[in-house]
C-alpha cells in the first residue's frame, strides 16, 4: 500500500541502482513501487531454471510465488511449473515471464478480496503490475534505466499525489502503464490514461501453451494460496 510518505528525492540518487524500496514517478510507466521493480523474484526464478537445465534428469519443476505479510503471518499465490530440460535462454525468459504475469494477477486479485481490502488498497493498485513488469526486464537485461523512463523530481511526483490522490485509489488490472499529467502544465487534460510500453519492455512475449505440449507438462502446473505463519 502506497503511501506519500514514499515518494523518493531523485536527486539523492544517480540511478535506480541500489534503490530498494520508495516510489517514484516516470513520465513513461507512471508511478513505479521500486520495492516490486526490485526483481528478487525474477531472479531467484531465472536461477531455479539455470538450476534445473545444469541437472542430469530430463524434466526439472520452477516455481513462482508472490506473498504479503502482516506480522508473523503470510499470504500468497504461486505457480509451479514442469520444464522439459533443454530450453535456450530466450524460451526461459518467454516461460519465466508467463509465469510472472499470470500469478501477478492472482496476487492482485487475491488482495483485492474483501477480507484484505478493508485494510490495504493494494489490489490492483495502479503501480503493481507495470512495476513487477519492469523488474522482470532489470533482472533480464540488466543496464540503467534512469534517463529513458524520465523520472520527475520529488516536487512533481508529490503535485501529482496531491492533485490526484493516492495511487491505490485508481486499479490497473493490466500490463500497460497508467499515466498521470503534471496538473501544473497549462491545456492539458489533466485526467489518468493509459500509455505505451517503451520499446525495450517488449522484447519478450509470454510464452502460449500449444497443442501437443512437450515444453511443459501443463497437467503438471499447480496453482495455490500460499498461507504461512512464521
């Protein structure tokens, strides 16, 4: 659950790198929870795959999982999937992404029952998933980001927040990212849009199960609630 309190000072900061936690404002993806555009999940899924294609045996399972926490106790959702051993770079990350993106929207969908929605808006909360998706692109093309996604200064990110309210109050149950225009610029329709993906957020299409399936053992997917108490 996003807060104004978490929007960053850029001009603290060189780059993304090393920001793990915060919010920041892109005049191309939107407003981006740095915490879910970390990518630890990604990457600890793209090392379960390296994991798996190094072993002897000809099929190896990954799994995925997104989780909240309050307290000691944890919640979730997760995918685990069955790999035919052999898969080139360029399949895992098409596998890897699909993976990402479908469990991302059962997370979302999973806070905005009612049973957590009368404590957090984080359901589908306009920066969610167009965070998670940009992680899933740090952690597989690894460079600096800074300058293309445009980010504002913390002056404008916060006249943004102010005029428009808190970012949980407007859902995104997809993929591209939710605009949001400076109110201090003059004729300028001053409401929320949907944008474009910048090109280098779409080299890699998610992968499309087909008939006759021997990349993946679909029968052997598992979706489910992860609940925990540690």
């Amino acid at each position: 659950m996003s807060k104004r309190e978490d929007i960053l000072d850029i001009s603290r900061f060189g780059s993304e790198k090393g920001i793990r936690h915060g919010l920041v404002y892109s005049e191309v993806l939107g407003w981006i929870d740095m915490g879910h555009a970390r990518g630890d999940d990604v990457r600890a899924l793209m090392a379960s795959f390296s994991a798996g294609e190094s072993n002897g045996k000809p099929y190896y399972q990954v799994r995925y999982e997104q989780k909240m926490a309050f307290g000691r106790f944890a919640t979730g959702r997760f995918n685990v999937w069955q790999i035919k051993k052999g898969r080139t770079p360029a399949e895992r990350r098409s596998i890897a992404l699909a993976m990402m993106m479908s469990t991302a929207v059962a997370f979302e969908n999973w806070q905005s029952m009612p049973f957590f929605s009368w404590y957090t808006d984080s359901g589908f909360s306009g920066e969610d998933l167009i965070s998670d998706l940009f992680g899933f692109y740090r952690v597989n093309f690894p460079r600096i980001y800074w300058g293309e996604l445009k980010i504002v200064c913390k002056e404008s990110a916060l006249r943004r927040w102010d005029h428009y309210g808190p970012i949980g109050r407007y859902k995104n149950t997809g993929f591209l990212p939710l605009l949001f225009p400076d109110p201090a610029e003059k004729f300028t329709c001053h409401r929320p849009y949907k944008g474009q993906l910048p090109r280098f957020m779409m080299q890699v299409t998610p992968y499309k199960f087909t008939l006759n399936e021997d990349i993946i053992i679909r029968t052997s997917n598992k979706s489910g609630i992860i609940n925990s108490i540690e």
